[in-house]
C-alpha cells in the first residue's frame, strides 16, 4: 500500500473529497489542540493556518475516515484512489 505524500497536491485532493462529501474547510488562527476545529452541527472543519502542511494532511484525512465517505460519491478516478488509500490506511491501523 502506498501512502499519501504530505505535499499541497495532496492537500487539494483531500480538500475536494470533503466538498464532495458537502464539508467546508475554512483555514484561521486558533488555539486547537488537534490543530483543527470540527464546528458542531455543521460540516464545517477550521484548521489552524499555521499548521504546517502534515498537520492540515492528517487533519483532512482523520476526517475523511470519520466520515465515512464512500466511492460511489465521487466521480473522479484519482480521488477514488486518494478515499482507497485512505481507507486502507484505516484498516492497518
């Protein structure tokens, strides 16, 4: 299995999952200890900008996985792949 690279591409990808799934994500300074805020009732997710770019791709991922977002929603092959490998990184652990 290979894992996401912590690059902005990757980023974008997880972003565009969770528009799919009907989340926004909105990045501005706070004082999160997980370095994200999931605000309640909505589906919105805050992420600390100055997290570095590991920190917002584990914060992305840890939701998509919560989530529970399936294959048939997305309608593009690359993300299908990114959702794969994220559930599949679920099931290792």
């Amino acid at each position: 299995m290979q894992a996401l690279a912590n690059t902005q591409k990757t980023l974008e990808n997880l972003q565009a999952l969770l528009k799919i799934a009907g989340y926004t994500v909105r990045y501005e300074k706070g004082n999160f200890n997980s370095g994200f805020c999931l605000l309640e009732n909505t589906k919105t997710m805050v992420i600390n900008k100055f997290s570095s770019i590991d920190a917002k791709i584990n914060a992305l991922s840890q939701l998509i996985i919560n989530a529970q977002i399936t294959q048939e929603l997305i309608p593009d092959d690359k993300l299908k792949k990114v959702l794969y490998t994220l559930q599949q990184t679920k099931l290792l652990l």
